[in-house]
C-alpha cells in the first residue's frame, strides 16, 4: 500500500515539475504531451487531486503553478477571531493572514494566499482563492433570541454565528454544544452553523471539556476489539518461556518513583556505587511485547498517539487493562522490561551502557514527595519503614541527581520552566483549589535519570544505524532571537553576549542574570516563545534545549506512542534482526510514526491548554469581588495581563484602567500620555476579579477603586434581505452607455 501511494505521489510530483517550468500552465493535451503520458484518464485525475490540493490552480482553460503567479498554497489551521494561522504546503512554514483577508476561510481549507508586507514575527498574507473546504466544528455557548438561535462569539469567532432554526438539537439558553458550520459566508456574520452535541451548562469546567475533546476529535471509549485484546493478554500474564529468555533483575532493588495517585507506572530505577562512579538501572514497562504491530490496540494507540491529562481526568492511550495492569510497572509483581543500564563516572558522566531485554519486579510504589522528605532528611516513621530496605539507593540517587543537574548546567542545558497549576477538586468535578505545582529534589531526579536513558537510546539508534524516532529541537529563528534581545534589552537584562553569540551558553547567562528577581518568570515565558517547537523526526537533528547531540523518548511507553515505536525498534535489534531487515521493517514506520506523533502532541496540548483554562475561570468565578496580587506577564491593545501565584492569567481591559489615552511603548509597556502612568511587565499589581466565563475559559481582572467604563455589547447577527437587483438600463441611454463604457475599459485592462 505505502508503495503505491509513494509512486502515486512520485507522478504528481514529475505533474508539478512540468507546470514548474512554465508559467503559462498546461492544457491536458498539451501537459500529456510534454510528458509522453498516454493514460490521460488518470493524468486528468491527479491534475485534480492536485487542484483541490493547492498545488495547482485553473487560469481559464487552462491549470497553472500558484507559486509561478504569486501565489502560496496554505492549509489554515487556527481561527482566532480576528486573525487567522496557516501552514504552507510545500516547506511547513507558517503564515499569518489578518481577519479582513480571510475571505471567510476556517480551519482545514486550502486557500491560495497572495503574500503582503510582514508586520509582525510571521510572514502574512490574504486569501485569494478558496481551493477547498474542510469540515470545521467548534464549541459555544447556544443562545435564543427574538431574531433567532446563535453561538456567542468565542475565541475562533469574534461575533457570534446563527445556527439554522431546523439545527438547534432542541439546544437550551446557556448550553455549552458542539456545531458545525454547514452554510458558508464571505466572512464570519455569513456562516450558518448546525448543532451536533449538547454538553449542559456552559457554566460548569467539566462540561465545557467534554465539548473540547469532541471538537478536537478526541474520544474516550476503546473500539471493542482493542479491549477484548488487552482483557485476553492481561488474563494471559507472561508466558514462563518468556521469562527464561530475559535478563532476570528481580533480585535488584528496584523500585518506581512517581504522584500519589499514578497508576501508569512505565519507569523504575535502580542504582549501585562502583569504583569508578555509578551504575544506574533505568527499567521501562516493555508495552511493544503486548501491543504488536498493526494488532487492534496498536492501529487505536496510533491513532491516539498520546494519552490526554487535564485536571483530576486522563484519557489513556491504551486500555487500562495494560495501561493500569500487566504493563504498569505495580509493587511485587513479575514484569517485563526494557532495561538501559549505565556505568557513570563520579562526576556523572557516561562511561558505557547497553540494553537489554529484562523482567523485574518493583519492591515499592515510591511517591514524589515521600522521598522528598527521606532525601531532605525530614521524612518520619512511617516514611522510613516503608522504604527501610531502600533508604541506602535513595540516598545515592539524590547524590547522583545534584551532580548530574551541575553536569547539565555546566554543559549549557537551558533549565527553562513555566509554572504547572494542580487542581484541587470536589466529588461533582467542579474546583475547590489551584495551586501552583512545586517540584523538589526527586522530580529532578527522575528527569535526570530519564534524560540519560533517553540519550542512550538515540546515541544507540545512531551508532547502530537503527531506523528511528529522533525527539529533535532546533535552534531559534535569527528573526525571534533578535526581538528576544529587543525586549530583553528593554527590560533592562543584559543582552550583549546574546547579541553577539546566540548560543545556548548565552542564553543560559541571561537565565542566570534574572534567577529569584521579579522578572524571572516573564524572561523564562519570552524565552521559551523564542525557541522552535521541539518535535519528532526520523532524522537526528539534536535537541538544542538540553544541549544534546542524540535524544528521543524512551521512557513512556504506556503514555506515548514514539516510545512505543522505540521500544519496537530496540527489540528488534536485541533480538539480532538483519540491519536490511530492519530498514524494510522500520523505515517507513518510522517515518509514518514520527509524523503522526508530532501531531498529536499539539492536539493533545491544544485539548489540556483549553480544558485547564476552563476550569481556570470556574474557580476564579467563586471570587468575583475579591482582591489578588500578580505580576503582569503581557501588555497588548486590548489591556494588561496579570498572572497569579497560582498560575491564573486575567485580563484587565482597557476600560477597567483609569480613563486616559494609552500607547504601547517598546512592546514591554502601557502608558498613559497625560499622566504617565506606566503599566510594564514584570510589575507587581493588584488586582480584583470582575468576571469569568468558563466557556470561553476568559478571565476579567479590575483595579480596586477603578469603576469600568461602559463597553459596547455584540449583538446576535440579524438576518439580511436578498438585495434585489437593479433593473438593467435601456441599451442606447445615457446611463446604459456610461456603463458600457465602464466595462469595456475594465476589459481593456
């Protein structure tokens, strides 16, 4: 199958070369002729594939190469509102079109797209030509009024869309739901949308999720068959031939690490002190032995690509029968492993390792902050009972973490970090607390240790030639590097050497320069803004954040399905499989993995961004009126942010500040003209909440003492009369001749 798609794919691409060549374009006749192409049925057939492809475009009678005529062939992937974000079909580069050249696109279309000066980070343009329409759905709030049914506008539309009167599902006031828009318009007000699910009360987080994962195309239930398979291996257990053929760790103190209330347990450790340095076991639940290529749970665990975490809920990629059962690495239970065992020196450095295919049995379900407390020297009875035989490794491994955390540092690894909220929820699903999430000397103890293992893996697929799945980052644009240094500049942090050599050790200094001030964490957000998307690829680039060479993920199987891929390679090397053999198996999957896997990953970060800030806006919904303390985290034409301790971010509109005119100055600050009052981020202020909207997971901050200024209402869209046409004007008036005359210069032209 892959085949005939490639040689598919290979004659579209002999089709683009030809139109290429020529701006004028093709005929079918005359294209075939060009190419000695006597099938002309099927010519005609990719030549229209490509047509509703983008890549090429009808210019009379005749198809032309949109690039030859000015034109970029886009996919457009994100509506907000008033702009719109596209990816380029031919290099993956991304562009900007601002809502008024959006001639009524959303997201899935191809659309060709003419380039316009660049404004801002993107390159920008305007929607030309329409190519094709892709099925978009999205989520509000249904409301009914004298003129109709709408969705309230939201974060894709910025004035709400009517929903057709036979399409309404019976919908209430105030429902959150799913729609479609089945009628398009020339721009938002002229869509027409169809309800497909009602989720209840726009007002309550959990709902409000359930409506982002359908709108997301993320579904709970297992297919049937996915869970018989994972029942039947789970009641199976492990086969004692397997065990025999395995390196049997059983005996090794081996134990997991992770939150109170995991139950995915895919990593454990172990560790012993040598002569030279360390030897450290990093044990992985091998999920590739259950789930088999192209078997009922692994077409379901690719589809996914990822389990999906939010709140108290996760969707798992597997079923829990292996995610929560025979994979999970439980206390005192027989399990099978992939083992990277590694000899450190004292400094923490990597002397040697190898893998292997192993079967180990976990002593004690270790918690973060248990051993925490035991490494702090502040544990108390009942802690140190529990991990009485263990107390010895832990404290190794916490000697062990410090040096290779300064062995990180010292290598110019970018310890970049955003804060991660913990919700704090009832029995009904609805928020009690958020906290901010800490991590102490464990949690970066176990990253360090999966780190290594996920080093070796790479550096292993590479000195091996191993078809593989490379977790890869690449180094910052120059364009976002030089507006880092703008703003860092006049936040008044020292740039210079980041000016002068935009490398890792550089911007590691500038992290140092701010540790502990006020402006840390906005420094550390711009930062990560400024870098490229880390993502998966066949190809090993290197991963520029952690300053390594060689690294993929290896460590989550059970969670992700590059890890899964992974561990399906490894095996197979381990197991002697021909180096032919494992290009013809594995290539291609790689290839297919890695893709699929990259998307996924945003989809499911998209999902856990939106449903966390939901559920965001029904806590601070129960603190309308009362006061906070924040740091603002951005200035923009519609007001300030505030970012609170525990990781909520408001707005304060325009009309919440004190009356006045305001300009934004340098991209870091809000000023009155009259007074001079200054807005910056990075300045602490306080603040009182005004205002949530849980759907739209919008938060609305005040200044105490500042009343708000009145604010205009959208309305729902009224419905437009057909204009009726003009009747013609008799051939020979003066009227008629003046527009004749209009349309044969037009035609002149």
């Amino acid at each position: 199958m892959i085949e005939i798609e490639n040689n598919r794919e290979q004659k579209k691409q002999n089709i683009l070369q030809a139109f290429r060549s020529r701006k004028k374009g093709f005929s079918l006749k005359e294209v075939a002729e060009f190419l000695r192409w006597k099938d002309t049925d099927t010519l005609e057939e990719l030549m229209e594939e490509l047509r509703l492809e983008g890549r090429l475009m009808n210019r009379g009678t005749r198809m032309v190469y949109p690039q030859n005529w000015g034109l970029i062939p886009v996919r457009i992937t994100k509506l907000m509102g008033s702009f719109a974000f596209s990816r380029k079909l031919e290099d993956d580069g991304e562009l900007f079109i601002p809502g008024r050249g959006l001639m009524g696109a959303l997201p899935g279309d191809i659309v060709l797209v003419e380039p316009l000066p660049q404004q801002g980070e993107l390159p920008e343009g305007t929607v030309q030509k329409v190519v094709s329409l892709g099925e978009y759905q999205f989520t509000g709030v249904f409301h009914r009024s004298a003129e109709g049914c709408y969705i309230g506008a939201g974060k894709s539309f910025r004035e709400p869309v009517r929903v057709l009167p036979q399409r309404t599902m019976d919908a209430q006031e105030g429902e959150k739901v799913l729609a479609a828009i089945v009628k398009r318009g020339e721009r938002t007000g002229e869509h027409r949308a169809a309800v497909l699910q009602r989720f209840g009360s726009a007002q309550e987080a959990k709902n409000c999720c359930e409506a982002v994962l359908a709108a997301n195309g993320v579904v709970r239930d297992f297919p049937q068959e996915a869970l018989e398979q994972a029942e039947e291996l789970c009641q199976k257990g492990i086969h004692p031939k397997e065990l025999e053929s395995r390196l049997d760790l059983r005996d090794r103190d081996i134990f997991t690490i992770d939150g109170a209330d995991s139950k995915d347990l895919d990593d454990a450790v172990s560790i012993e002190k040598t002569e030279k340095g360390w030897s450290l076991g990093v044990h992985i639940a091998d999920v590739s032995y259950y789930v088999t290529d192209q078997s009922p749970l692994d077409r379901c665990a690719f589809e996914r690509g990822t389990s999906i975490y939010y709140a108290d809920s996760v969707i798992p990629m597997l079923p829990k029968a292996l995610s929560n059962g025979i994979c999970s690495l439980n206390p005192m239970e027989d399990r099978l492993t992939l083992s990277c065992l590694m000899e450190l020196d004292e400094s923490g450095g990597l002397l040697s390792y190898t893998f292997e295919r192993s079967v180990i049995r976990s002593r004690v379900k270790g918690v973060y902050k248990e051993v925490n407390a035991i490494l702090g020297d502040f544990a108390g009875e009942e802690i140190l009972e529990k991990y009485h035989p263990l107390l010895p490794s832990i404290k190794l491994m916490g000697e062990l973490a410090r040096r290779l955390i300064a062995g990180r540092t010292s290598r110019g690894g970018l310890e970049l970090s955003s804060p991660e909220p913990k919700f704090v929820l009832d029995e009904e699903g609805r928020v009690l607390d958020i906290l901010p999430r800490k991590r102490g000397l464990a949690e970066c103890m176990i990253e360090e240790f999966m780190l290594l293992a996920n080093g070796c893996a790479a550096k292993l697929a590479r000195e091996q030639g191993l078809p593989f799945i490379y977790r890869i980052h690449e180094q910052p644009a120059p364009d976002r590097l030089n507006n880092l240094c703008e703003f860092l500049g006049v936040m008044g942090v020292n740039a210079a050497g980041l000016r002068q050599d935009a490398s890792r050790d550089a911007l590691a200094a500038v992290l140092d320069s701010v540790r502990g001030q006020e402006v840390e964490q906005v420094v550390n957000t711009a930062l990560i803004r400024s870098m490229a998307k880390a993502k998966y690829s066949p190809e090993n680039k290197g991963h520029f954040g952690l300053a390594l060479d060689d690294y993929t993920h290896f460590t989550s199987p059970i969670r992700r399905y590059p890890d899964l891929s992974i561990h399906r390679i490894i095996s197979a090397y381990l197991l002697h499989m021909r180096p032919e053999r494992l290009q013809t198996r594995y290539a291609g999957f790689a290839r297919s993995s890695a893709q699929r896997s990259s998307e996924m990953e945003v989809r499911a970060m998209t999902v856990e961004r939106e449903c966390e800030d939901c559920y965001k806006a029904e806590f601070m919904s129960q603190h309308i009126g009362e006061e906070f303390d924040g740091i603002i985290s951005f200035v923009a034409g519609q007001g300030i942010y505030v970012e609170l301790e525990n990781t909520v971010e408001g707005l304060v509109r325009m009309d919440m500040l004190p009356e006045g005119e305001y300009d934004i100055v340098e991209q870091v600050q809000l000023v009155e003209k009259n007074t001079g009052k200054r807005y910056r981020i990075g300045d602490s202020i306080r603040i009182v909440v005004v205002g949530a909207d849980v759907s739209a997971g919008r938060i609305d901050f005040g200044l105490p003492g500042v009343e708000p200024r009145p604010r205009q209402i959208q309305a729902p869209p009224r419905e437009r009369k057909p204009v009726q046409p003009k009747p013609k004007a008799k051939k020979g008036g003066k009227k008629g001749a003046k527009r004749e005359e209009k349309h044969r210069r037009k035609k002149g032209k």
